[in-house]
C-alpha cells in the first residue's frame, strides 16, 4: 500500500470568515452520469476543458470501505480508497486527476486561499465535497466536517502519491 502525503490545500475552511476571500466561479455545465458497474449516479462538472465528478465515487471495490466502517458513511461521503484501489475504482473512461489538474483547478476557483471554500460551500460550482477522513495509524476516524482527502495519478516516489486535503 502507498504512504501518504499531504498536500495541504486548505487544511480547515469552517471559518465563517472565509466567504471573504471567496468569488464565486460558476460551472461550464452540470449533468448527470450512470456508473453502469453499480446503477450509481453522480453529477459531473465541466469546469474549462476539465470535468470532474461532483461528488465522492461510491463504486464498491474489494478494498474499499466506508467512513467510521458505517453504512451510511458510504452514501453520504462516498467510499474510501487506498491509493492502488484509487487509481483502478474510477469508472470506464475516468481516472483519478494529476497533481497538474488539481492545480489548474484551484487556480480557477481563484488560488489556495480561495478553491476549498468554493469546493464545500459552493452549491452553484455543482462540486460537493464531503468532509470524511480515512482513519489514522491508530485507526480513529476524523472528526467529522473537518477535513477530506483527494488522492491523485501522480504519484511523489515510488511509496507516496500526492494528495489534497
């Protein structure tokens, strides 16, 4: 299994001080997409020449799990992936982003102190991103709407991918 690394994007974006630093950054388009493996469906956001699923994937792999090992953590912040899992749960046609895409993507939601706040609490960008944290080497969950995780294809070492919380 890959180690992680954090790229730390914004690392808590619950101040209500935060809409100040945020302009809103509208979609391109907002549809839907059917996972055909599992009847799932999920928004998809064009955003530039970019797309990106408008939610946390569900798709269940033989690694995966859900947040705090709860059903309910499945469908309300998605399933959670290793790194290997990551890079082979995506449907056909899709694959995880690169660390250059998550760039171009916070640089369109206005730089770093501006993309997390658009990707929680922006319900017009058509992004919902969930707070749901894997467990840590003791195995404790995160507290819950505290922080996220985003793994991505490129890969830091051959033991690490970059990620972005």
């Amino acid at each position: 299994m890959k180690q992680l690394f954090i790229f730390s994007l914004l690392a808590f974006v619950l101040s209500p001080l935060a809409a100040q630093y945020y302009s809103p950054v509208l979609a391109d388009s907002i549809f839907e997409f059917k996972d055909r493996r599992d009847g799932e469906r999920y928004s998809v956001v064009q955003l530039g020449d970019m797309y990106w699923l408008g939610e946390n994937l569900r798709y269940k792999t033989k690694d995966s799990w859900c947040y705090k090992n709860k059903d309910y953590g499945c469908s309300e912040f998605g399933r959670l992936y290793d790194w290997d899992d990551a890079l082979t749960a995506c449907p056909d046609g899709w694959r995880l982003p690169t660390k250059e895409e998550w760039e171009r993507l916070i640089e369109q939601l206005g730089g770093e102190k501006k993309a997390g706040y658009a990707l929680v609490y922006d319900r017009g960008l058509g992004i919902n991103a969930q707070f749901g944290y894997p467990p840590n080497i003791n195995g404790r969950f995160g507290v819950e709407e505290s922080q996220t995780n985003f793994w991505t294809a490129t890969s830091l070492n051959d033991d690490t991918a970059w990620t972005y919380t």
